[in-house]
C-alpha cells in the first residue's frame, strides 16, 4: 500500500539526507520519477498539485500512482502538495493520498494555526499525516536586508510555537527559496542561520524545504537551442540542498527541473525530427529526460540512493 511519510522522515533525518518529493501531472511523469527511484532503491514521495487535480483529475492520478506502486514494490507516500483549505485536505484524505499539506502561510499566525489543527485533527484519525507552512516564499527576491527578512522568512520562535500547538507532522519554512524558474536575480543566498536556529529549536522534527529546484544551465540552454524563450532563470545550487539535507530538511520539493527536463526534451525532437506526429515518439524520450533527471537529483541532491 501507500506508506506515509513518518518512516521516511525518521531514516532522512538520522541519515542526515532527505527524500525527494516530486510533482506529478501524467503517466509519463510518474513512471519517469518512479522507474529512477526503483533503480535507486530510493524512498519517495509523489505530489499532486490542486492544478493537477484539475489538469488530471484526482481518480486519475490516483489510479495511476497505485499502479505505479504496484508496478514498482516500492515505498510511495502519496501526498498534497499546498492545499489551500480544509475542503481540499479532507478531499485528498478521503480520496486515497497518504499525507497533505495545509498550506496557510499568508494567513495570519493564528488563523494558519487555526485551520493546521483542524487539518491535523481530521488527518491523525485516519493515520494520515500533515505538513504546514509558517513563513513567506514568493518575493523573497526583494528581502535583502534584514526587516524585509523577518517579515517573510520563518521566525524560529514562532515555528517552536507552531508545530506545538497544532500537533503537525512538519514545517515547510522560508529561508530564501522560491517557486519556479526564476528565484534569484543576482547571487542565490539562503538563510542557513536561520535553518540552523530553527532546527535546533525542534530536534528530531522533520523541515521541508519547498522552491528546490537547481534550474540546471544545461536544461535551460537546450530549450532556448530549440526555440525556447527562457531568460534569467535560476535555482538553488546543488552543494545547498546537499547542505540542508543534513540540516534537519527530510522533504525536498522539485517540479520545476521535471519541466525543464520534459521541455528540453520535447522541442529537440520536434527540431530534429518534424516529421514526428506521433506522441510516443516525443513522450517516450520525456519520460527518459524525466527519469534521468531524477535519478541525478537522487544521487546529487538529495543523497537517498539505497535508503530503503
Ligand atoms: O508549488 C507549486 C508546484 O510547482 C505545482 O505547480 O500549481 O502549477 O501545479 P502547479
Ligand atoms: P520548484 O518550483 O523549485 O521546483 O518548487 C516546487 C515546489 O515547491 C512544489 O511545492
Ligand atoms: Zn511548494
Ligand atoms: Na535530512
């Protein structure tokens, strides 16, 4: 069956690495991340968006990760990624998923601890477990000096109070990176201080680190080879996540680097091969792209080959 992530969390943080949690969209994207986790012997997660329930459709995604699960014998934990309301958690938990995030970081402190609760409450009933969010992820770029930074970063206080009072299973934090392709302007900095306050305040409690894509050059370079029009973007260098894995960060979330993957690949067919109409001829070299892409990430970034 389906495992949740309490098991995973425990060997991450001993291990001092961390299991790589990844979006998925379609068939190909889940036994592309999946056949590299199989090769790696590698625990895993596999997240599913509010827009990849729409995109897909929840039965979808379901039905195919569970054939995913049979098809590999491997450990999978099935989790939301940013649920943005109890409706949705509720959703998920009732629909199969093995773990949930509540996602109420641009609520106030109290009304995000408010509506945790409730999410946990209803998730610990039924063996599930939750992660939440306490600081600010988008517009980080602009936090360069110190206030700017204690308003949208994690407070180290109010994370110990956080995971206190809500009973949750763990903390997504803000310490500099972002969503998408373009997370820094100039040099990427993270604010490890603060990891390191943060963690040493919780020991044992398993932080997640969201926004973790590298946004490899060579990705980049290939799609704009091919016609693509990426410009500036940027990601987390790899020796930092390696860095945070031993930090007390067991969750590392990846979906921009799957689709630059996918993408680089797709128009270099199209390029080379116009002639092609057929989507499996397109779709079965992104699904490699996908796999190798993860199989680097399990080996260089997040540290968890033969972890199971
Ligand atoms: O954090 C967001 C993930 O990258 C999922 O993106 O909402 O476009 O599916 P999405
Ligand atoms: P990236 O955009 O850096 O891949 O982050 C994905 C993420 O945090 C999903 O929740
Ligand atoms: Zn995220
Ligand atoms: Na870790």
């Amino acid at each position: 069956p389906l495992v949740t992530t309490s098991e995973m969390f425990k060997k991450a943080y001993e291990g001092q690495y961390a299991v790589g949690a990844f979006n998925v969209n379609n068939m190909e994207i889940i036994q592309g991340i999946v056949d590299a986790a199989k090769e790696e012997n590698a625990p895993l997660i596999l997240q599913v968006s509010a827009g990849a329930r729409k995109y897909a459709k929840h039965i979808y995604l379901v039905k195919l990760v569970e054939a995913a699960l049979e098809d590999s014998g491997l450990p999978i934990a099935l989790h939301l990624d940013h649920g943005e309301d109890f409706e949705i958690c509720k959703s998920c938990i009732d629909g199969g998923f093995t773990s949930v995030m509540i996602d109420g970081s641009k609520l106030p402190f109290e009304e995000n601890i408010a509506v945790t609760k409730k999410v946990v409450e209803y998730a610990h009933e039924r063996g599930i477990v939750v992660e939440a969010e306490l600081g600010r992820l988008a517009g980080v770029e602009d936090a360069v000096n110190v206030n700017a930074k204690d308003a949208t970063y994690t407070d180290p206080d109010q994370a110990v109070e956080f995971v206190e009072r809500t009973g949750v299973d763990s903390l997504a934090i803000a310490i500099g990176t972002s969503h998408g392709a373009y997370k820094f302007k100039g040099e990427c900095k993270l604010d490890f201080a603060r990891l390191e306050t943060i963690s040493n305040k919780l020991p044992g409690f398993p932080v997640v680190l969201h926004g973790a894509s590298t946004v490899l050059p060579e990705f980049v370079e290939k799609c704009n080879q091919y016609g693509g029009k990426i410009h500036g973007a940027q990601g987390v260098p790899e020796d930092m996540l390696l860095k945070a894995g031993k930090m007390g960060v067991c969750k590392i979330n990846i979906d921009t680097d799957l689709r630059l993957a996918m993408t680089a690949s797709i128009r270099e067919h199209f390029a080379k091969n116009p002639a092609d109409f057929d989507p499996r001829q397109y779709l079965k070299p992104a699904r490699e792209a996908i796999k190798n892409m993860v199989k680097h990430k399990i080996r260089n970034v997040l540290n968890c080959s033969n972890r199971i």
